[in-house]
C-alpha cells in the first residue's frame, strides 16, 4: 500500500518523524516523503541525512495555518499526523497554545485531508488522552474524538481517519532516559515518586503500529500497541547504578500510572496478539464486522494502563536496550 506512493508527516522532525521516515524508506520505497513542520533549523539538520535522496521532501508549515496545509496536501496518498503541543507543564502554562495546535490544528488537517482526497489519515495520540487529568491530554482525547468522529464527514471523498495510541517512547527527546543519562555524573537522580510506572516502547514499534493501522483501519479505529511497563526506580538504577534518589513529588499534571485503554472504552475495545483495537461508540461502529475482523472483546471493566499491564521490562533487558542504542538515545 504504501510502496510508491507519496506520504506527508506533520511535525515531521520530530522524533517519530525521523524513525518513520528512515524506516518507510527502507521498508516500502515510496515515492516521495514530505515532511512537514514549522522549525527551519530541525528541516536543515534533518535534510544533511538525506543529501542525495530525492525522495525525501521538506515543507516549511504550521498545522494552525489551514491554508497552508491545503497547499501541502495537494498529490499526497497518505498523511501521518505527529504534529503536537507536548510537553504536560508547558501545556500547563501555556493552555491557549496547545489548543490551537492541538485541536485547531486537527481540525485543519482533518478539513484539508477531505478536501484534498488524502486516501488515509493516521494521528498520534498518547496514553494521557485516556482518562485526562491535565490540559495535554485533554487536548488530545479531543483531538482523538475529531479524527475518529471525521469518518462520517468524508462522505463521497473517501477519506479514512484512524489514530494510534502509545506511552512513553524510549530514548526520545525529552524523555526519561536521555535526562537521567544527562545528569547522572551528579550523583543524585530525582525521582517524582518511587511509585510510579511507565509504559516502554521503542520508535521502531511505534512506527510499526503506524503501518499496521494504514493497512488495516477502516476507519474510526484506536490502535494500542502492547507493551512493557517498568518502574521509574528501575529506569533510575539502571541509567546510574550508583546514583541516590531523591524523591520530589508528582509535577502539575503528572499521573503516578499511565493508561492507555480506560474502563468506559472496554465495552468498545477489541484485543489481538499485538495490540488493542478501541472501535468508535458512534454510529454503531463498533459492532462493524469490517473494523472488529478477528479481534476478541476484553472483560467488563478492562483497563490497560502501566501498573496493571501483565508485561514487565527487567533490568537487564532495558539495559541491554540502552547499550545497543547510546549513541542515538536523545538525538531526536
């Protein structure tokens, strides 16, 4: 499906940009790959690993600027929506903003993906849109429910909306990992609370999870991918051995577990060997032979989130994990 054909990521600079892009190269040899994002200075350094790879494009622009997207759009197959207000404190301190980019910018991708016959949309979405208790997930469920609920717009376009829905990426920018690596000559790591769990995923299985749900939506679906969960004290001692902790307290806006699947979704949520599938409640989506295929419902009252999850990462295979990939670990 994707060999061949043109493909656009929003916010593509980012870290799944950089993953998705090197890895749909490798994979499918499509035609043409554009990323697009608003930073000039992320495009220059990203375009020095594809000198002379002409399937590679760049396209300076802002999810918020719906006409810009429109130009965008124009002879794209598929579009992978990574574009996003991130970081929880800053959504915190900065409401107005992550909503323009979050919803606002949603909604004009999910405008132009119709208008200009985009064949299918997948979004990034995140384990805090289940069950939000901060602004950033907030935004996001919204942005879930648009993209879900835009199905029924396409109408004659054809144009299907899915998203795909994951924790904690290791080793990414910003994350855990790169910042316990980044101060750990100091002695002392700071824990928000020794309690606390976190989904593990790799940008290579997050990308898988992508090409999954190309190939298989219909539309309307949330895909979860399964994954192992660990404690933060474990991620502490094994970035630093020999660090102490010092335990400061939840930030604003911070959950003590992740969850991905909450208990109102389960009547709606379908299970597979690999992953989760949340059908849509509207429109009797969710009883569509089409969309559930050989998917199995989950138990009354199912929840997935990092301190129930039956998957465990130990010490030493997040370790081994960390050697295999230091050189990369916080470098997109």
């Amino acid at each position: 499906m994707l060999s061949g054909s043109t493909i656009l990521i929003t916010g593509g600079t980012g870290s799944f940009g950089h993953a998705f892009t090197a890895l749909t190269l490798a994979k499918y040899n499509p035609k043409k790959i554009i990323i697009l994002s608003r930073d000039e200075m992320k495009q220059w350094e990203m375009s020095k690993l594809y000198p002379d790879d002409s399937r590679v494009r760049f396209f300076i622009g802002d999810v918020r600027d719906r006409e810009r997207l429109y130009r965008a759009f124009r002879g794209v197959d598929f579009v992978v929506h990574a574009a996003a207000t991130k970081i929880v404190p800053t959504a915190e301190y900065n409401p107005f903003e992550c909503i323009k980019t979050n919803i606002d910018g949603a909604m004009n991708v999910i405008d132009a993906a119709i208008d200009c016959g985009i064949k299918r949309v997948v979004a990034l979405s995140t384990d805090k849109a289940s069950s939000p208790i901060n602004l950033y997930g907030a935004t996001k469920l919204a942005s879930d429910k648009l993209f879900v609920a835009s199905n029924s717009y396409a109408g004659e376009h054809g144009t299907r909306f899915s998203v795909v829905r994951y924790g904690n990426v290791m080793g990414s920018r910003g994350s855990v990992i790169p910042f316990f690596m980044s101060i750990r000559d100091k002695g002392v790591l700071p824990i928000t609370d020794p309690r606390m769990t976190r989904f593990m995923i790799s940008l290579e299985q997050g990308v898988e999870l992508v090409w999954h749900a190309f190939h298989d939506m219909e539309g309307g679906e949330v895909y979860v991918k399964k994954i192992p969960s660990m404690n933060i004290s474990d991620i502490a001692r094994v970035v630093a051995p020999e660090a102490k902790h010092d335990i400061i307290g939840i930030r604003p806006g911070e959950k003590l577990h992740e969850q991905m699947i909450g208990a109102e979704d389960a009547p709606h949520t379908f299970e597979y060997p690999e992953h989760f599938k949340i059908l849509p409640a509207i429109y009797n989506w969710s009883a569509s032979l089409a969309r559930i295929k050989e998917g199995k419902p989950v138990p009354e009252g199912f929840t997935y989130s990092s301190d129930n999850n039956k998957e465990w990462m130990t010490e030493g295979e997040l370790a081994a994990w960390v050697d295999e990939n230091k050189v990369k670990i916080g470098q997109i």
